[in-house]
C-alpha cells in the first residue's frame, strides 16, 4: 500500500482503520510520521492507556519518527485522561504530537484547540467519503468493523469444511508417514501452490493438508518466506489466510508466521499481529513468530524488513550451517 498522506484530522480519522485494519472502540491510537523513510507506525493502546506513555514515545522516537498524531476513541474522560501523558512523552523524546483529537460517534473534537473554530458539539466527519479511504480500498485494504471480526478472519473453518480438512488430513498424514522425502522433492509441489495462488486458484483440500505437513520442514518453509512479494503481498495474504484457516492446528505455526510477515510488509499490523497471535496460540516457542512479534513490538517499519534472499543463498545458508553443525 502506498503511504498514506495524512493533511488534516479528517485524513487521519480516515486513515486510522485502514492502518489497523478494524475501526477502533476504547483505544488511543499514536501515529509516527515524518523521519527518516517517510512512512507510517500507527500504535493502538487499550483505555485507559498512560502507563504505555514512555514505552510508545521511546519506540517512535528510536524508529525516526519526528512528528505524531494522536487519536482517541472511547468517553471524553478517559480519552483526555490517557492523552496528556502521552503528548508529554512524545514532546520529550522528540516526537511531538501535530494534533490530538477525540472520535466518536461520527464526530472529532480537538484536544488541544479551545478556540471558537472548534465547536463544542464537534465536527461531523465522514470516512466513506474521504479520497483517502478510496485510496486504501483500491490497494485492496479493509477496515472489518472492530477488532474481534480481525480475530476471526484467522480462525479456523468449521462445519462440513472441517470435518472435510479433518479426513484430508489424515490421508495427507500417513503418505507423509509413509515414503521418505527430501526438500528438493517436495519444491516443486510448494511452488506450484504459490504459482496458482498468484492467479487466485484456490488449493484443494488434499492439497492444503500435505502443505500443511510439508512447511512443518522449516527449510521448506522458508522456501515460501522468501517468495511473499514485499512490495504487493496481496495475494501472498489471501493464500497464507486461507491455508491457516483450513490447516489443523498442530500445522498453524508456519501458514499464520507466514501470513503475519505477509500482512506486516503490506504495513497492515492489525492483521499481523492476529496472526501472530494464532501462531504463539499453537506454538508459543515457534521461532519465525518470536521474531516477527519482537519485531512488532519494536516498531520497526516494514520498510526496513526486508529479506531479498534469492533461493540459491536460502540454499547456501542451508548448506554452511550444516557443515557448521
């Protein structure tokens, strides 16, 4: 998705449920801006939320940001409650906030104006018709209308589409039991499902079961990590989602890590972070999400998350570290 130009509190209202991909409810959103590669970093906190004030000050500030938003969602109370702290801690640590206002029921109040051009009743503002949100719906991006519906859009199927996985499963189990294999053999195989889910051609159950197991091999899966386009990961989202949602649990690992590295260069964190969650669910030693999840919680931009191994040097890694050992 390209950056998003924020100009005024109607574009950051806009912006905000598309950067975390769900409207907000009792949250204080802090958006990083400006710095050292032009991007975003949108923070979304609970209510009431002053006790993170230096943690979320500190992490823009060691990431580059220079100037910040901040939006709260929830009773004027609590908003302003949590705000102040905030904006004395970003001030602090060089990263002052341009504007804080308050969102609710379709109206924004500014917290920092007390002048007569900001009403008291506030002002009315409309997401559907901003240029903006326009913007992120043709590069594909939802906003689902609150955290939970984020959370379910990862979990697993249910109904006659598990018990359908659930005997695919076990077939996939014992061929996979059965015959000895190599990464090499399996290749081909993984990179056949990529190649269709570029062109939307769903996988088969069957098919999905023997991913399943195969990315269990982490050279294999790392075969798919290095494949997710950074620069337009739509599809790689669409196929990672859909494998972890068919996929029995023990499998979930490698398809939601995958998903979540996918959702994180497309800068939607709210999905990566869903992701990671249902990964450290199954796994919470799982290495790929231990990494990506420190990653998260340091603030490091997309931008800046970047693989660009080609498959030789993947295999070449492979291969050092096994003479190595």
């Amino acid at each position: 998705m390209a950056p998003l130009v924020i100009r005024t509190a109607q574009d950051a209202i806009a912006a905000v449920p598309y950067l975390l991909g769900f409207h907000p409810s009792r949250s204080l959103v802090v958006i990083g801006f400006e710095g050292r590669d032009r991007g975003t970093c949108a923070i979304r906190l609970d209510l009431p939320a002053a006790e993170a004030a230096s943690r979320v000050a500190a992490l823009l500030a060691t990431n580059g940001f220079t100037r910040s938003l901040i939006l709260g969602y929830g009773p004027a109370a609590e908003v302003e409650e949590s705000t102040e702290p905030i904006r004395e801690a970003l001030a602090s640590a060089g990263v002052p906030a341009a504007e804080a206002i308050r969102v609710a029921d379709g109206r924004w109040w500014s917290l920092t104006c007390h002048d007569d051009c900001c009403p008291p009743a506030g002002t009315p503002y409309d997401i559907s018709a901003s240029v903006l949100a326009a913007q992120a719906t043709y590069a594909g991006h939802v906003a689902l209308a609150d955290r939970a519906e984020l959370v379910r859009s990862v979990q697993p199927l249910e109904g006659p589409a598990r018990t359908a996985m659930r005997e695919a499963t076990a077939r996939a189990e014992k061929r996979h039991l059965a015959r000895v294999r190599t990464p090499d053999e399996d290749l081909p195989f993984l990179l056949s499902l990529l190649t269709h889910a570029r062109t939307g051609i769903l996988p088969t159950d069957d098919e999905v079961a023997r991913l399943g197991f195969l990315l269990t091999d982490l050279r294999l899966r790392d075969e798919a990590w290095i494949r997710i386009d950074e620069d337009a990961p739509a599809a790689d989202i669409a196929f990672w989602r859909d494998i972890l949602r068919r996929v029995e649990e023990p499998c979930a690992p490698a398809p939601a890590s995958l998903l979540a590295f996918a959702a994180y260069s497309a800068g939607d964190g709210g999905l990566a972070n869903v992701a990671l969650e249902r990964a450290l669910d199954a796994d919470p030693a799982y290495s790929m999400a231990v990494i990506l999840r420190e990653v998260i919680n340091a603030g490091i931009p997309p931008s800046q998350l970047r693989l660009r191994m080609t498959s030789d040097q993947l295999a070449a890694a492979y291969n050092d570290h096994q003479k190595a050992s």
